[in-house]
C-alpha cells in the first residue's frame, strides 16, 4: 500500500509499504479521506508536539474515515463495505478513568498517528489501516467522505460543549478561529446558545467564522474591543471556548467573561506556565475547566451529521491525492490563509 511517512522535519515521503493484517477484534479499513490537524503540522513543522518528540518514522494522521475491507475474528456489528468515522484514540476500557466514563483521561490510551508511543503509533495517511472494531461508528450514504473526515475535530468541539454544560439561551465567546474554534461556533448554535461570537485577530478567520454562522466576530487588538463586548452582552459572556492556544487571549477572558461564567480551554499552550490572575476564579466564580479530545460523543456526532443538523463543508479548503501529502502539508502549515486540508484516497 501507498503510505505517506514522516522522516522528520519537513520530510515526508509517501512510500510503498506492506498492508497491515486486522488482529482479533479488529478491522482492516481501506481509507477513504484524512483530514491533516494541528498536531500533524506541528510534527511536520517542528518534529514534536509538546513533549511528544519523532524518534523515529511513522504514518501521519488521525482524522479518518474508510470502508471495513477485512475482519479480524471476533468482529461483531460491523459487515464488508460499511464506511465508517474513526475515534482515533484507543482506551483501555479496563483503568479506573475507562471505568468511570472519562476514557478520554485513559491511562493507556494510544492516539492513532502519533509519537505519544516508543515506537511511534502509525497513523492513517495510507491506504490500509487496520484499526480496533470498537473505534468504529458506522455511517450510511448521506454523510460523505468530505464530512465523514471532519468528525473527529467535531468530536473535539461536541466533547468540550459538553464540558461547559448547557449552552441554551447563553451568551458565547470563542477565541480563536482555527478548525477548533470554528467547529466551536457551530456546535454552540446547535445547542440553542443565544449569540455566539468569536474573536481572532486575524481578518480571514473573522470572514471564515460568520460565514459558518458566528452572530458578531471582534478583534481583540482593536481599541474599541470591550465596548463591542459590552454592546453583546452587558456584562460579559456566560460561556467562553479559549480555543486559539495564544496566552493574551486567555488573559483576555478573565476581563469579558461575566460572573459565574465558565471558559472552556480547548487550545493547547505552547509555553509551560502562563500569568493569569487567579483571584478572579474566587471572587467571580469564574469555572475555568479543561478539554481534552473526546469522550463519547461520536455517535452523538454521527446522528447530528446524517440529521443534517450541521454542515461541516465550509471548513474544509483544500484537498489533495495521497501522492502530494507532502504539498498538502506545506499548504496546511499556513494557517492564516486555509482551515482544513484533507488528503482525498479514493
Ligand atoms: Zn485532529
Ligand atoms: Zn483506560
């Protein structure tokens, strides 16, 4: 099969390999679109995310959907030909986090295309990828490939919406808008918030966010930035999704989020240790909570995507054959300019 494996820092190289076999209790499944995410680019970029360091070459990608091409035994609920969207992230199922619905803090997890693992874990920018049948969740001909693909980054917005608790009749603020931020904005309509803006300092992502539905977009450089908060909402926002990573936009927060409010972080931080002004957690009550990938919100988010309930197309921008991966990820490390790239396998 066609692979495209990463060497290190901006070497990819798209190689022919040998198909993987499913084991017990796993599928093959022949990919049919990739969406290239943040973590890919930063391993592109930078050959780390975090502390994660590439010690050696491994198949990127996690955002996936395919076709069962073959079953390993013991496979049950799952027939030849079914697409399906992948939860990339396989949980124990056995630790105290597993056991207590909170797999997503799994003491064990292992994340599909990802150096997390010695040696790496491959991931699925290939044809082949033989995968748990439990991180499968069957899709039916109205979700197509395009959309199927967006579903784990949706998962990522789904879990944190859930982290911050209802959003009906509430007034939203995202930072931040990135795929994250921008699948953010869509879930936050969906669950009946009553305005729902975003801020980012950067014009294109502005356009991008009210074009997926964002009722007013700020720029938080711009000096009339708190009274355009105060226009919105009187006395700040009741839920904030900090999803832009960037340390001033977290500062920010504590000044327009309201009382009682609660800002979800979904951006991870390049730096260790950020200022903030922490009495404001206690005398406002402020709930700052984190969120970290999903827990199990996938068929919530399939049932939503074949409801029609939202429509991912928007986000993505770019889509390139498996023979140009590496170009896909060139153009996905400018980030001003698209939202997603997908790597097309049909
Ligand atoms: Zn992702
Ligand atoms: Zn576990």
């Amino acid at each position: 099969m066609r692979a495209a494996v990463l060497h290190g820092i901006h070497d990819l190289r798209v190689e022919e390999l040998a198909a993987p076999e499913p084991d017990p209790r796993q599928v093959l499944l022949r990919i049919r679109r990739a969406g290239i995410c943040g973590s890919d680019i930063h391993y592109f970029e930078d050959g780390r995310v975090g502390s994660f360091v590439v010690t050696a070459p491994f198949i990127l990608g996690h955002e996936v959907t395919g076709e069962v091409a073959a079953m390993g035994e013991g496979v049950d609920g799952l027939c030849l030909g079914q697409r399906v969207v992948v939860n990339p992230a396989r949980q124990c199922g056995q630790c105290d986090y597993c056991r207590s619905g909170r797999g997503n803090l799994c003491r064990r997890v292992r994340m599909l295309g990802s150096a997390s693992t010695k040696p790496p874990t491959n991931g699925g920018f290939c044809q082949y990828l033989a995968i748990g049948a439990e991180q499968c969740f069957p899709i039916g001909p109205e979700i197509d490939d395009e959309t199927a693909a967006m579903m784990e980054p949706f998962a990522v917005a789904l879990h944190a919406a859930h982290r911050a608790g209802s959003l009906a009749g509430k007034r939203v603020l995202v930072t931040g808008g990135g795929p994250i931020g921008l699948l953010a904005i869509i879930v936050a309509r969906t669950y009946g918030a009553a305005t729902v803006a975003l801020s980012d300092p950067v014009e294109n992502r502005r356009a991008m966010a009210a074009k997926v539905g964002a009722d007013a977009v700020l720029d938080p450089t711009a000096a009339g930035f708190s009274d355009e908060v105060a226009r919105l909402t009187g006395d700040g926002f009741d839920v904030m999704f900090e999803a832009s990573g960037s340390p001033p936009a977290v500062r920010q927060a504590f000044e327009v989020i309201r009382r009682g409010g609660t800002l979800v972080q979904i951006g991870s931080i390049a730096q260790p240790e950020i200022a903030l002004p922490v009495n404001q957690l206690m005398v406002r009550e402020i709930q700052f909570v984190g969120s970290f990938r999903y827990g199990n919100v996938f068929e919530e988010g399939v049932r939503l995507l074949a409801a029609g309930r939202v429509d991912l197309r928007p986000l993505v921008s770019d889509v390139f054959p498996l023979a140009q991966a590496p170009q896909a990820l060139v153009v996905a490390c400018q980030r001003d300019r698209v939202v997603k790239v997908q790597i097309d396998l049909n």
